[in-house]
C-alpha cells in the first residue's frame, strides 16, 4: 500500500462513517473522498457502510483508473449524499436561498441547483466545477438527484454536507410557515469574507 495515503484513508473512511450515522445516505448510496496531489481514496462501489474499513477504500488516479484495491471504485469522486431535505430542493430545481448566517459563512450566496444530468455519468463532474458555489467549502444540488460537495479535505466535504442538509430543512420549514427573509448580498459577502479569515487562522493555529 501507498504509505503517505493511510492518512487520507483513515480520514476519508471517518467521513464516510458520519454519513449513514448523520442520515445523510440510506443503504450503499451516497460517497466522500479525499484527494492527495494525483491520488483520490474513494468508496468502494455498493459495499455497505458497514463493511467500510480504512484498507478496502479504493485509490484511483485522476483519470479514475484503480491503483489499489480489488473493489470497483464508486461511480463518482466527489462527496455526495442523497438527504431528504436539500435532495426536495433538487427535485423542485430550485436553489436554497441565504436565510441562514451558516450558508452564507461557508458558501458565500444561495445553494445553486445544476442541470439534469443521469446518475454516474462523467458530465457531474464537469457540471459540479462549472456551477458549484466556490470557495472551501463546495456545494451543488444536482437536479433530481441529491446533494454533491467538496471541501479542502474529506471532513469539510462532510461538514458541507451536514450543512447543506441542515439549511435545506430550515428553509422548507421556514417557507411553510411564513416568508422567510433572505440575508442582504452586502451582508452576505461581509460574513463570508469574515469566517473566510477566522477559518484561515484556525487552520495556522493547528500548523
Ligand atoms: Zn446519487
């Protein structure tokens, strides 16, 4: 095995662990991954979550060729859940607009919702760099499908997730009830610069 990656495979089976426990995925659906220069760890495609163990996460190079393990790779590279509520949003095809600071913290504007595109087809990827949110913490509702994200490393892959879920239920729960208030553009750039420079520092702290 490729010694310097046993860290990134640790890190990646944590994230793929928070996902069944977090309610994110249901069975084998669902993925994270993580990415050192030209490797990616990756799920194994239709093992349970159960089965997961740090040594049978697959690495593939960055044309997806498999490189370590015996277990077809998942048909996608990047983190990807199927949560109730952000998965409605992708349904409905609409965006989720910034009611919440923590949206506009991490991902600096609303939620964006893709194109349809079929499950496993290669245009996701194209269709993630082209209309994700930017920054460290990526995410897109991919059309009638469910929730993809991205981040620096699997966690905040995760973290994205988890918020983007959470955001996803504020919102329909808040446009049940009333009409919610969606943040001011100038107060939204303001929050995101913000946490943009208290994240930086944190990450220096741990060095
Ligand atoms: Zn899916």
């Amino acid at each position: 095995m490729i010694a310097v990656l046993e860290e990134l495979r640790a890190e990646v089976y944590r994230a793929l662990k928070a996902l069944p426990s977090n309610g994110l995925v249901q069975g084998t659906s669902g993925n994270a991954s993580g990415r050192d220069g030209d490797y990616v760890v990756i799920k194994p495609s239709g093992v349970e979550y159960d089965s997961l163990s740090p040594d049978n996460l697959v690495v593939v190079d960055l044309s997806g060729r498999v490189i370590e393990g015996v277990l077809k790779p998942s048909v996608d590279t990047l983190a990807h859940t199927h949560s109730t509520y952000a998965t409605v949003y992708a349904v409905l095809g609409r965006s989720i607009p910034v009611y919440l600071t923590e949206i506009a913290d991490l991902f600096g504007g609303p939620i964006p919702v893709s194109s349809y595109v079929p499950p496993g087809d290669e245009k996701i990827g194209k269709e993630f760099a082209e209309k994700a949110c930017p920054g460290r913490f990526q995410a897109l509702l991919m059309r009638n499908h469910g929730v993809f994200t991205a981040g620096k490393t699997p966690k905040d892959a995760l973290t994205a997730a988890l918020i983007v879920e959470h955001s996803a239920r504020i919102a329909h729960l808040a446009e049940d009830v009333g009409n919610p208030a969606v943040l001011p553009e100038e107060e939204v750039r303001k929050l995101h610069e913000r946490y943009g420079e208290a994240y930086g520092q944190r990450s220096d702290e741990k060095g």
